[in-house]
C-alpha cells in the first residue's frame, strides 16, 4: 500500500537533486533547493517515525488501524535515509552532521533487523515450539509440569520417595491411585501442533518405583529451572541416552511413565529456546527507541544551526 507509492516519490526527489547537480556541475549541498527540499522531507519523516510512540499512548482511540501504521513507518523511515544522504551531499561535513548520519543509519538497520526477525522468528517457533506458551507464564508451567509428573508417579507407583515429598498417610495414596492424571502431551492435527491436556491412567509400576522416583529428583532440577540446572538431560544429546538407559533398567509397565518425563523434559527445553528467541524478537526495541530519540534531538540541533548560519 506504501510501497510504490514512497519510492515513486523518493525517486522523484532524487532526480530532482541529480538534474540540479548535473547543472550546477557537482553535487550541490543541503542550501540549494532540491537538497533543502530532500531535507525537509527527510526532517518530516524522522518526525512522523516518533509519532509511533504517542499513536501507541493513545491506541484507545482508534486513529488509523495498527497495520497500517506501521507499514507507513517501516516504508517512509526506510526512503528517509537516501533523502538524508542526498541532502547533505554525500559528504558529513562537520561533526553535528556526522554525528546524526552515523547514528542515523544505526537506527535504519537496528529497525531493519527488528522488521526481520518479528516476519521471521514467530513464523519458525509456530512451525518448530508447539509447547510454546506465554513468556511470563513459562516459570509457572514449568511447575505446574513437575507437579503433573509427581502426580503420575504418585497414581503408578503409590509413595514418594524424595524426603521433601514423601507421603505418610495411607489413605492419601490410596486415593491418588485411584485418580485419572492430566498429563501434557504434543500433539499434531493437520498442519498445527500444540500442547494439550490428556487424561490418562497409567500401569502399576511398583516394581520401579525407586528407579524413576530417583530419575525424577534428578532431572527436577531441570524441569523448574532448564539450562540453567546441570542434570543428566540438560544437553539434549545425553538426555535421548539417559532416557533409553533408564529405559533398559525398568519394566515394560514403567514405559508409558518414561515417555512422560521424557515429552516433559522436551516441552522445558522447548521453553528455554523460546525464551532465547523472546529476547532476540524484543531486545532491539530499547536500542531502536534510543537512537530514534538521539536522532531526533540532533535533528532538531541540526535545524537550529543551520536556520540560525543560513
């Protein structure tokens, strides 16, 4: 929509200055008039770009849908740049204009990469983190994991054996055997995939309660905290050898467990790439708001000077 339209007009201008220059027999500077004129629109847009932060303050009010916003950003800050350098005559001159040109053209890619990776990074974790949840909900899921698990070897194997967890009251086992456990599994209908919510009865696993009441303490840690916990499935390789040796070492009946606690220990490290890429998809913004408000004060130094030398 913005598109064409930016750089017919951008080209427009350019040849504009290029004719001028090509009578005056070199590039003429910012005092002529295309290269006023380059500037002045450069100048506009630098100050539209920062009406973004006030359009957000006042969202409520509906005043051009979001989409259409942002497009106008991303195309006018992108022709603002050549219509900058063409202004000042494709020299910086002294060191205010340097200066606004280096930091200009930092902001210019620090907002290029931001454009990049928000098209690129949502699109890959949808295809490649299907137990990707709320960023600040991963610290709470993470528990709500573990305390699933627990559950699950509570109804199979009928006693805690961790010293903080263990249970002494006869009836309160016998109950958790006899209830169905919501478990977290990955599933995949078509072409979309998603953590859901299974009900699930499990087999008796008595004979290897205290084999996987120790693989679950031992790979806790893991679970709450992810790469942080140094445990024996926190690099994914060891963690697909510690599974089929614990695999080795139980029954046939404990099978369905250990697919548990290993599809739990994919959905944390799931969690922990998601928050990896959470900070790629934001971490730019504060520099990008840094450099368009430097850029804008120095703008507004630039126009003082040269009004004030003209």
């Amino acid at each position: 929509m913005f598109g064409i339209p930016t750089l017919l007009v951008t080209l427009g201008l350019i040849v504009i200055y290029v004719r001028e220059s090509i009578s005056a027999g070199q590039w003429v500077g910012g005092g002529s008039g295309s290269g006023l004129l380059c500037g002045i629109a450069a100048g506009l847009v630098i100050v539209f770009e920062m009406l973004l932060w006030p359009r957000k303050a006042l969202r409520r009010l509906r005043l051009i849908p979001a989409k259409y916003w942002l497009a106008a950003h991303l195309w006018f800050g992108l022709a603002s740049l050549p219509l900058a350098i063409v202004h000042c005559g494709f020299h910086l001159g002294g060191w205010l204009p340097t200066t606004f040109m280096v930091l200009f053209v930092l902001c210019i890619v620090s907002g290029i990469y931001g454009m990049i990776v928000q098209n690129v990074l949502p699109k890959w974790m949808l295809r490649n983190l299907p137990s990707e949840t709320i960023y600040s909900q991963i610290d709470y899921v993470s528990e709500q994991a573990v305390e699933d698990v627990r559950q699950l070897l509570i109804s199979a194997c009928g006693r805690v054996m961790s010293a903080d967890d263990r249970l002494t009251d006869e009836p309160e086992i016998e109950a958790a055997k006899s209830t169905a456990v919501i478990v977290g599994a990955l599933r995949q209908a078509g072409k979309t995939s998603g953590r859901t919510l299974q009900t699930r009865r499990f087999k008796s696993a008595t004979a290897d309660r205290d084999t996987l009441w120790t693989a679950f303490e031992e790979i806790k840690p893991f679970l709450l905290t992810g790469r942080l916990a140094e445990t024996p499935v926190t690099d994914q390789r060891n963690s697909s050898q510690w599974f089929s040796r614990l695999r080795g070492v139980c029954g046939e009946e404990s099978e369905s467990i250990i697919d548990v606690l290993e599809s739990t220990c994919q959905q944390r490290r799931q969690f922990d790439v998601q928050g990896t890429v959470h900070r790629w998809l934001h971490a730019w913004i504060p520099i990008h708001v840094g450099l368009a408000v430097a850029v804008t004060v120095l703008l507004a130094a630039h126009v003082w000077t040269a009004l004030k030398y003209w």
